[in-house]
C-alpha cells in the first residue's frame, strides 16, 4: 500500500543542512532513503537517515473517521507526553531511542534507530540465562520507570528492542505519569499477559528474572505491594482489568 508522506517529512526531503568545518563547508540533506517500517492503529513508523543518522520517524497520521479539532487535539497531546517521558526515561538511565526531532503540529517524532531485534522476536532463539538476562534488564528498566512514577501504558515483547546485550524499551505512545500502585501493576500485568500469549513455554523463567529485575529497581517491599496488586488484578479477572485499561486507554 501507498502511503503518502506527511508534508513535514516531504520538506525535509528537499531541505538541506549544513555542516561547516575547518576544511570547508558541506552539504547534506536532513531527511534520506525515507522507507515504511510498520502501519501502527496509531502511528506509520519509517526508517531513515536524518541528518545522517540512522532513525526512525514516527508519525501520528490523522484519522479521518475522527472529528478534525479532536484528533488533532489528542494526537499533539499524545506526540508532547511521548517526547517528555522518552526525555524523562533517558535522564534516568533507561535506554530508549534519543528524539532528534519532534514537531507538535504535525504530530512527529524523529529518533535514533535502534539496530536490533524485538524481544517478541528472540525469545525462543537465545538461551535460557540469555533470556533470563534480557528479561531482569526489562524488569529493571520499568522499576526505575515506576519510580519516577512513568506508566509505560504498552509494555509488551514487541515494544523491547535487544541490540546484543543491550535491552531499550519503546513505544511510550500510551505512557502516563502515575503514582498509582495500581497503574504500575496494569502495567506489569500487562508484561505479564504478552508473555503468557506470545511465549507460553518461557512463562516461569520470564516472570521469575523480570521480577528479580524490578526488585533490584525499587526495592523488595515496594515490589511486592505491585505484585499484590497484580494478583488482584488477575484475580478480579480479564474483564474488570481490560475494561479499565480500555478507559484509559482513550486518552
Ligand atoms: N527507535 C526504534 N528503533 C528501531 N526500531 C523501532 C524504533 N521505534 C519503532 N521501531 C520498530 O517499529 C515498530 C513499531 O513502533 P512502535 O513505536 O512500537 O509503534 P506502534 O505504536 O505502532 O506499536 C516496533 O515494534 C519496532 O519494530
Ligand atoms: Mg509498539
């Protein structure tokens, strides 16, 4: 399928940058070998080179079933929260793609491409303690997260990107600031659920070292009053739990 570009990343396309050095001036174009990585409900992800670099370009298209004012309201809220907290991630030590580039009105968000594989991906293909490592790094990372009282909001094996040892979680497209117990606990119930639906045969070994890593994040008390939650969550079943994320959601 033919996807229009959207006109930001059309200008760009034409635009050039300069870069002066001591031996001269050269020229380069900002954006480059722009091509379509995935067609999100969302967001058109597109791989290329900005500046040089290698990146992704992630674009909020306007959705024409939508009232316009609406839809552009919710798609700049969301394109504003998802550069802040990738800002916030980073200053926090969790490796996510750095934003070069963001545009508010057009609803784009341009950042470093990670050269790597979804988790989605690998499980299965690497090793157990492989795994296990990679695993404790996610839980790690959503400690530090919930710390700070970041909700990743999508935290799902296709949304962690492993680049060799390397763990870097993103897609903070549905992320909200939270210091709800609950809210984490949606968040890891979510973890949790991707890994029963999309990886049965790792479920104990998964669950195990991304606990481990949270714990080591926020601590064994704090840790075990998310899980509580997270018992509940499940307890109170599918429904309730999918209702609620479905309400927030929204947003
Ligand atoms: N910074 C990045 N580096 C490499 N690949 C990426 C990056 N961002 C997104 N992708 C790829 O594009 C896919 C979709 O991007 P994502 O941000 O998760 O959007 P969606 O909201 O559509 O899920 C990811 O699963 C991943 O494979
Ligand atoms: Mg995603």
């Amino acid at each position: 399928m033919e996807i229009e570009l959207p006109e930001i990343v059309r200008e760009m396309l034409g635009e050039e940058y300069v870069v002066v050095s001591r031996s001269g001036i050269s020229i380069g174009k900002m954006l480059d070998s722009v091509e379509l990585l995935s067609m999100g409900a969302e967001a058109y992800i597109f791989k290329a080179k900005f500046m040089g670099v290698d990146a992704i370009v992630k674009w909020r298209f306007p959705k024409p079933y939508m009232p316009k004012e609406l839809d552009n309201q919710l798609r700049r809220y969301r394109t504003e929260l998802e550069a802040k907290i990738i800002w916030k991630a980073l200053s926090i030590g969790v490796k996510v793609p750095i934003p070069l580039f963001t545009d508010l009105e057009d609803c784009l968000i341009i950042m470093t491409y990670v050269n790597g594989e979804n988790l989605r991906d690998v499980v299965g293909v690497i090793d157990n303690e492989k795994l296990c490592n990679l695993t404790r790094t996610v839980g790690f990372y959503t400690g530090v997260l919930h710390k700070n009282n970041i909700v990743h909001g999508d935290l799902t094996t296709s949304n962690v990107i492993v680049d060799r040892d390397d763990v870097y979680i993103i897609d903070f497209g549905l992320s909200t600031i939270s210091k709800r117990v609950e809210d984490k606990a949606i968040d890891i119930h979510i973890f949790f659920r991707s890994v029963e639906s999309a990886h049965s045969r790792f479920e104990e070994l998964m669950k195990r070292c991304f606990v481990d890593g949270y714990k080591d994040a926020v601590g064994e008390d704090a840790a075990n009053r998310v899980l509580k939650t997270v018992r509940n969550i499940r307890l109170r079943g599918r429904y309730i739990a999918e209702r609620k994320l479905r309400s927030e959601w929204i947003l």
